[in-house]
C-alpha cells in the first residue's frame, strides 16, 4: 500500500504512531510512502498514486474516509490569513484557500509549518482562520480526512489503534521535528494541543457545514 505522507507537524504524532504500528501489523510492512504538501498529495490520490493519505476536506467529500482526520476545535496557529486588500491563494493549500474565500475574508493565506512560525513571531496582525470560522458557526473545522482507495479494513483498524494511541512523542523526536522546521520543542508540544484527531459528532457536523458553503466556489 502507497501511503501519502504530509510532513507538516500536524501529523507528527500520527507519523510517531505508524513506526510503532509497524512492530505489530504484518500489514504495515507493505507499506511506502509518498511525500509532499497537501495540494501534491491531494493530485496524487486523485490519480491514483497513492491508496491512502489524509486529504484536504474540500477534496474529500465524494471519497471513502474513515472518522480520522486534521480537526481544529477552536484556533489552529498554523492557517492564518495576513490581511490585505487582495486574496492570495497558499500554493500548498486546498482546503484553507476557500476557507478564507467561504469567510469572507481578504488577504495571503499562510498554512502549515511556515504559518506556525509566522505566528510564534508574534505578528499581531494576523488572522488564524480556524478561530473566525468557531467564533460564527460554534463547529470545529475539518482541514483534512483520512481516504482510501479500497484496504477498507486495515485503514480502519490503524484508524481505531490510532484513536487509543495516548503515547507521548519522545524528546529525541521533537528535537528532530524542531531542526527540520526551526520550531522549539515546547512550541511544537503546544502546538500539538490545538490539533485533535477524531471526526466526532460536532467535527461532522462542522464538515457539512463547510462543504455547504462552499459548494459554489
């Protein structure tokens, strides 16, 4: 199986939790993987490169999905719009791109690790996407899910594993992540507590909100 992996910090903990998968799934030994942003990974599942991978939700409405995905309850820190007269799209984004446009909102949207260290500059100015949207609708927002091309059954065992994982990412690993992004270990662990997993009752409810208001854009 072709995994598509996005290495934004977002789904360190999930990339954590496939490496100790793998010393229990036979299954998991089969697997590759595939790199890139979500704008490459979401042309690659569409085509067909990939079987599985966490796709942008504006993507995902007419896919096979499990209850896994990239879920802010309230802010993100890591999609930010910088306010300006006019919209300038985020070449790695799918989903966050008509999010702005589905807010009503006008500026350079600015997602994953590179937004994260804009904001922890502390540029007051900007605008984290995710906070507008619960303020107005009082929903979490789904940025991602977990789709598959068929392996139906084994994406939904790693899924439900994933879901009970409540093991701590080691300090080794943070420090790794913090050298390849230029982002503190203790931002990262804090970061990582605005970041839920799974696609609960409210977090559906917020994706068919978003899928609504966004059917003709």
């Amino acid at each position: 199986m072709l995994f598509g992996k996005i290495q934004y910090l977002n789904l360190l903990p999930f990339h954590l939790f496939m490496k100790r998968y793998g010393r229990s799934s036979r299954t998991y030994k089969s697997f590759n993987y595939k790199k890139g942003v979500p704008s490459k990974i979401n042309a690659d599942y569409a085509a067909r490169r990939v079987d599985a991978a966490f796709i942008s939700s504006i993507k995902a409405r007419h896919e096979r999905f499990v209850d896994l995905g990239i879920i802010a309850k309230k802010e993100v820190l890591s999609v930010l719009l910088i306010p300006s007269d006019t919209y300038m799209a985020d070449q790695e984004s799918a989903t966050s791109n008509i999010l702005a446009k589905v807010l009503g909102l006008n500026g350079e949207v600015l997602i994953g690790d590179k937004a994260l260290r804009h904001y922890l500059q502390g540029d007051g100015s900007t605008i984290d996407l995710a906070k507008v949207w619960h303020e107005k609708y009082k929903l979490p927002f789904v940025f991602a899910l977990l789709c598959h091309h068929g392996h139906q059954q084994e994406i939904k065992k790693l899924s439900k594993a994933f879901k009970r994982d409540r093991r701590k990412i080691p300090q080794y690993l943070l420090h790794e992540a913090s050298m390849r992004t230029g982002i503190a270990p203790k931002d990262i662990q804090t970061y990582l507590t605005y970041i839920s997993y799974e696609v609960d009752s409210k977090a559906k409810a917020g994706l068919r909100k978003f899928w609504h208001l966004s059917k003709n854009l």
